[in-house]
C-alpha cells in the first residue's frame, strides 16, 4: 500500500482534491530541559546549591552546559538575594555629620532604626543591648544609635530614650520618652513588637509581649495583696 504520507506527485493531486488528507508535518522533537536541583551532588560528595561561584567553576565538566548554565545563574541569583538581606547585622554609632549619609541615603526600601541616647540613662543602656540582638536577628534592617546632643542639639534628656524609624528618608514612626517603651521593664520581645508595629522589621510575633507581662504584674500584686490581708487577720 502506498504511503499517503509519500512525497510524489500523484499524492500531492489526491491531497489538492480532498481524496488524502493533508500530508502530516514532522513534529520538532521536544527538548526537554532539565530544572537544576538543590540536591544535586558533585562527585566529590558536595551538594552544588552549597558551592559558591568559583567551586561550581571547577565542576563545569561534569554538568551539561546548558544544566550548569541554568544552575550557575540560579546560584547566583541566591546569592545576591543573601547579601542584600544580610547587609547589616549589628548597631552602628553615629554622629550628626553621618545622618544625611546613613539615614536619609540608606537606599530604597531600606528601614532605618536610630536610637537617641544618653549614656548614663539605664533605660538608653537597656535599649542599646536590645538593639544589639535585633540587629542580629534582623540583618535586613539597618539599626544606629547616637549620642542624643550630637545629632540633635541641646535635645532634652527627659525625651529619652527615643527611636525614629525612617524608610526612605521618610519618617514611619517614633517613640519618644521612658513611658513610651514601658520604663525599665522593657524586653527584647517588647521592642521587636514596637518595631514591627511601624514595618521596620518583619516579626513572627502575632501579640504584644507586654499585654501578658502586664496580666502577670496585676495577678502578682493581687496575690500579694491577698498574703498581705492574711497576715493582717492575725
């Protein structure tokens, strides 16, 4: 039987005339591409999403070009990623000469935390090592401290301590005063929900860590009350 699919002349007529169907293109083979996955290990044993660029450099040989292609660029791409949300991690001093510089030029989307401070203040001293933990944990936010006078002159003590938070060169949100963080009771949770609460830093907390320390105080002073009335019966 002659093949419908045959390039001849006679085909071609039955084709023109309906009697055929129409010749069937060859279909392009599909190329499948294969995704990098993390898991992948190189010969010697180490995971290539663990490597950096010049160790996967070394392993090119061993991948498909167009595998280690993807892959590299993947890594890359995490990487960048990495040091722009690690860029920080710690409180630095500043002075008034470096406002403009490392807060109203911090850079886009940048959340800045400046901390006015005296030092012999102890809530200002309860802050600063506050600071120094969500610095840590919060690497992405860019948190400063500053002598309250070198900033702002002849700032008033009884103001302190204060924290501005700036997104943009643009004031976000402020706390002004000892009653605004609670006096000397002040925990690191407490803060990091008052930070969160302007957007500064992206907190998993989902409740104010005062509201239940203030049910604690009240339950503690009534039961205290109560052991004091018992001992007035006596």
């Amino acid at each position: 039987m002659q093949d419908p699919n045959e390039d001849t002349e006679w085909n071609d007529i039955l084709r023109q005339k309906g009697i055929l169907p129409p010749k069937e293109e060859p279909k392009e083979e599909e190329v499948e591409v294969s995704v990098p996955d993390k898991n992948v290990v190189s010969s010697d044993g180490k995971a290539y999403a663990d490597m950096n660029l010049d160790e996967l450099d070394e392993f090119e040989d061993d991948l498909d070009e167009q595998f280690f292609q993807q892959y590299k660029q993947k890594r890359l791409l995490e990487m960048q990623e990495n040091a722009k949300a690690s860029q920080f991690g710690e409180v630095r001093e500043i002075s008034g000469q470096d406002y403009i510089q490392e807060v109203t030029k911090a850079g886009n989307d940048i959340y800045v935390v400046l901390h006015l401070y005296q030092p012999g203040i102890p809530l200002c001293k309860l802050i600063n090592n506050h600071f120094g933990i969500l610095a840590e944990k919060f690497p992405q936010t860019k948190f400063l401290k500053s002598i309250s006078t070198t900033t702002i002159p002849n700032y008033p003590d009884r103001n302190l301590p204060t924290i501005f938070c700036y997104l943009n060169g643009e004031l976000k949100g402020q706390l002004v005063g000892p009653f605004s963080f609670g006096g000397m009771k002040l925990t690191v949770e407490g803060l990091e929900w008052k930070l969160a609460k302007f957007g500064a830093i992206k907190s998993d907390l989902t409740e104010d860590p005062s509201a239940s320390n203030q049910i604690r105080d009240v339950m503690s002073d009534s039961l205290r009350n109560q052991d004091d009335d018992d001992d007035n019966d006596y």
